[in-house]
C-alpha cells in the first residue's frame, strides 16, 4: 500500500511538470493541473495518515488501556 501511495504520488508530480509548461496557454490546462494538484496533496495527505497510525498503534499496544467505571464520572460532582 505504502509503495503504491509513492508510485502514484511521483506519478502526479511528472503530470505536474508537463502541465506546469502549459497553464498559461488555456484555462483548461489550468483546470487539470489544479485537479492534479489536490489529487496529490489526498495522496500524501492518506500516506502520512498511514505512517502515523502505524506508529499510534504501536503506542497504544506498550500502554494498559484504564477501563472507565461509571462511578469514575460522578467522583468530582
């Protein structure tokens, strides 16, 4: 999955290059770079996303989970 979120996003970023040349010659060049521009920032968006949940749920794997008692939320009152 983490091989393919980079294949895909150095593959926006050639796409990005060639379309760079022309956004100034039409709107419709312009257009497509813009949407190939948001698609690349979901993918690296969805590629750090999966980095930091591997390392969360690492974490959460170390640490004892506390099991909350419904006494727990009347103790302050």
């Amino acid at each position: 999955m983490k091989r393919e979120l980079i294949s895909s996003i150095q593959e926006k970023e050639l796409q990005l290059a060639k379309l760079r040349e022309h956004i100034d010659k039409s709107d419709v060049c312009s257009d497509l770079y813009n949407k190939v521009l948001i698609e690349k920032a979901i993918l690296k968006k969805q590629l750090e996303d999966l980095q930091n949940n591997s390392l969360v749920n690492r974490i959460k794997h170390l640490l004892p989970r506390q099991e909350k008692l419904i006494c727990d939320y009347f103790n302050g009152k």
